[in-house]
C-alpha cells in the first residue's frame, strides 16, 4: 500500500532528496506507510530511507534531517486515509438527538483512534483491528483516550448495540499491561450504568491503573423520537452519583496519592453542590469532559484579578451570555471586580435552549438564534461577550449555522467571543 505525496515543501529534507509531488510514499527505513500515524512515527530519524514509487517505477533516497524537522510530505488528507465512523448505535449517543436541517458534518459520528491520538477524541475501541492495537502497542502512543461507560462487558453491549463491545474491552488490558497511559469516560444514565454498576466500573478500571476517570451525565435533548427511552438527572440521582464518585476518589487519594476520578461540573450543579476549589482537580486533565472548567476558570480569573491595580473611576457595563447551568456561578464570580473596580458591571445573562431542548442547559451547546431570541430585548450595555465553545473550532458559526455577524448585526452590539480562559476573560471586560 502506498499515499499519494500532493506536495513537497520547499527546501525541506524530502525536497533536498529529489522527492517530487504525484509520487506515492511506500516506506520509511523499510516500515510501510498507511497513514498518518505511520508517517509522524517514523519520520523522526535524522537518516531516512524514503521509498516512492511514481511514472519510473520505485525507487528509495536518503533524506537527511535534524531531529524534530519535518521531512516534509504533504497528503491530500490529514489522516493520508479515509476517517473511520462509529460502528456502535449507542442508547446515550448525541448525535442522534439532533434536531433535523442542521450542516451535514455534525451528524457524522467519529471512531478513529489516529484522531485520539491527534487531536484528544475518546474512542470504544470496537474499530480497531489487531493490526491497529499491536501497532499502539509497538509505537508506545499514548494517552489513549478510551468512551468505557461500563466495565460490565453484557451492559456495555446493550448500551452501544455493539456484540463486540464488551469483547473490546479486553483491549484496555492489553494496553494497560503496555504501559500505555489510558483516560477513560464514563457516560451516566440513571437506572443503566449508575449505582453499583458505576461503582463496579470504578473499581475496575482502578485496578488497571488507568490516569483519569471522568463521570459525564447523559445529555438528553427534546429531539428523542423512537430513540431508547432514558430518565434525565435529577438533585437526587445527581447526588447519589456524586456520592459514589467522591468516596472512591477519595479511596484512590489514600492509596495512590491522587484522585484518579473525577464527576463533571454539571452533577454538581444539579446537585445544586458548590464546585470544588482548583487545588481538587489536580492537574485539570479531565476538561475537555466539563470537569473542572468553573473552578479552574475561577482561578485564572481571580489570579488576573489579583494582578491588576485598583482603578475606582473606571467604568464598563458588560453582557456575558451562558448557557443556564452555569450563569449563576459566573455572575458569582463576577461580582469580585467590586472592590477593585466598583464602577464595572458584568451582567451574566443566561440563554434558554429552544433548539435543542430545555433540558440541555450548558454553554457549548448555545446557537446563536436562541441567543438572538433572549437578549433582543435587553440592554446589552458596551458590548456583549460569550464564549467560543459556542462556536464551531473554525470560530466562526454557531452550531445552527447562525455566524457571529448575524448576532452582532441582530443585536447592533458588539459581540466579543472570549475564550474559556479567566484572564483573557478578565483582560477583555477591562478592556
């Protein structure tokens, strides 16, 4: 199997050899290229064998390079291969909850281990082929980034409709015997996969050793037809749940010096529960899974805040919006600029979701209509800020298509994104 080389960069090692665009990479030092995780793994000698074949046949040349340089390829596609998509029907997925009409791209489900190791994506497992996993194994790649849910291999099949997802599970094993550095996460539906069944999987993954456990709620929208009937979280299942994750974390502190399982923001806040301070996060390793993010937002913010000198005579009126979940706690945190800047007032107003439902309450699934709708009447004083979560990771549309210019056009304001970051936060309302 080769891939077809689009371009070659100027004067970079590949260049230099003679490598010409229109080839197709066959080999590195004799290892054969499939796709991208090939390519990046043995790119990194200094002296490379680099076999291509093209119009005149194959033919191998040495390219030499320091360490960390790129030799210098470039693909048609990131991944030199097709993306692989989710093979599971899973009871909890997201995507299937998707209201209708939306781009295209949003209802693709991704399962691609190269992706995890990329870009952070979690996978199950259920796509890779023993090629793959002896691969991983070989490379040493790592962390790998794992969607358990359950470690009860019968439940995690009837939870992603998956024969093999429970077979799969044996992979974790396999990896961790490797000393490959697993995160795992496990999504929370009441009556399914909590209770002693949480507490099951838990236990188990502990005596792996994996790094991180990250304990999700199940998101459910209004969008639900014919799909797998699930109970929403409730102050009570949310407190049980916590309940059982703060005594096994607390259990994994004593014995292994660190917390090893942490619960999303979001089943504190159900639980109506303060969030833990900064310094119960450890390393914040767990974020892109909604854990931790107030709290660490809370102290960069307070940090900055810290930093900054007193200024009683500036004035700025500020909107923020945010999904309802976490309003109350930013408005919280943003009546701490008083005693430094009495005359800054921060708004936090919070966006009811009509698009997806009223049961999804968090801020990286705001649209940009549903803003429009609730703040069209208001105020919005100097200028309207919200968070880039909001918007797609080319930072400019809104989940439903809705740009950043149409908000600001709808709203004549100006509207800020601001990162999930306290300083830059506190930086753009001083501004």
């Amino acid at each position: 199997m080769s891939v077809k080389i689009s371009a070659v960069t100027p004067h970079s090692a590949a260049f230099r050899a003679g490598i010409k665009a229109g080839e197709e990479l066959v080999a590195l030092n004799g290892n054969k290229i499939v796709d991208v995780l090939d390519y990046r793994f043995y790119q990194l000698e200094t002296h490379l064998d680099v076999t291509v074949t093209g119009e005149n046949g194959e033919r191998t040349v040495k390219a030499t390079k320091t360490e960390y340089e790129e030799l210098g390829l470039e693909f048609d596609t990131y991944l030199m291969d097709k993306e692989r998509s989710c093979k599971n029907k899973c009871i909890f997925c997201f995507i299937d909850q998707l209201p209708k009409g939306m781009r295209e791209t949003l209802y693709y489900k991704d399962d691609d281990s190269r992706l995890s190791f990329l870009f952070g994506n979690y996978i199950t497992l259920t796509n890779l082929t023993q090629h793959e996993i002896d691969r991983i194994i070989k490379m040493h790649i790592s962390p790998v980034n794992i969607s358990v849910h359950t470690t009860n291999p019968d439940l995690r099949c009837k939870m992603m409709n998956n024969r093999f997802a429970g077979e799969s599970l044996k992979i974790m094993e396999k990896f961790a015997k490797a000393g490959l550095t697993l995160n795992c996460q496990l999504v929370i539906c009441p009556g399914i996969n909590d209770g002693d069944e949480l507490k099951r999987s838990l236990n188990d993954l502990e005596m792996l050793n994996v790094n991180t456990i990250a304990v999700v709620p199940v998101g459910l929208t209004d969008h639900r037809e014919g799909l797998y009937p699930l109970t929403p979280f409730n102050k009570e299942s949310a407190e049980a749940t916590l309940k059982i994750v703060e005594e096994f974390s607390e259990k994994c502190l004593d014995k292994h010096s660190r917390r090893m399982a942490f619960a999303a923001d979001e089943l504190y806040i159900m639980a109506e529960r303060e969030i833990p301070e900064a310094s119960f996060y450890e390393d914040f390793s767990c974020l892109e899974n909604g854990v931790g993010l107030i709290s660490l937002l809370y102290d960069e913010f307070g940090f900055a805040l810290e930093e900054r000198e007193a200024d009683e005579n500036l004035e700025r009126d500020i909107t923020l919006a945010s999904g309802e979940s976490a309003a109350p706690y930013l408005q919280k945190l943003f009546d701490t600029l008083k005693d430094k800047f009495p005359k800054v007032n921060v708004k936090v107003v919070p966006i009811i979701n009509d698009f997806f439902g009223h049961k999804i309450n968090v801020t990286g699934l705001v649209v940009g209509r549903d803003l429009i709708n609730t703040l069209k009447d208001i105020n919005l004083g100097d200028k309207l800020l919200f968070s880039t979560s909001m918007l797609r990771s080319d930072g400019d549309l809104f989940l439903d298509d809705t740009s950043v210019d149409d908000v600001r056009k709808a709203l004549n304001t100006e509207v800020v994104p601001v990162p999930n970051d306290g300083a830059q936060l506190l930086d753009e309302i001083l501004k």
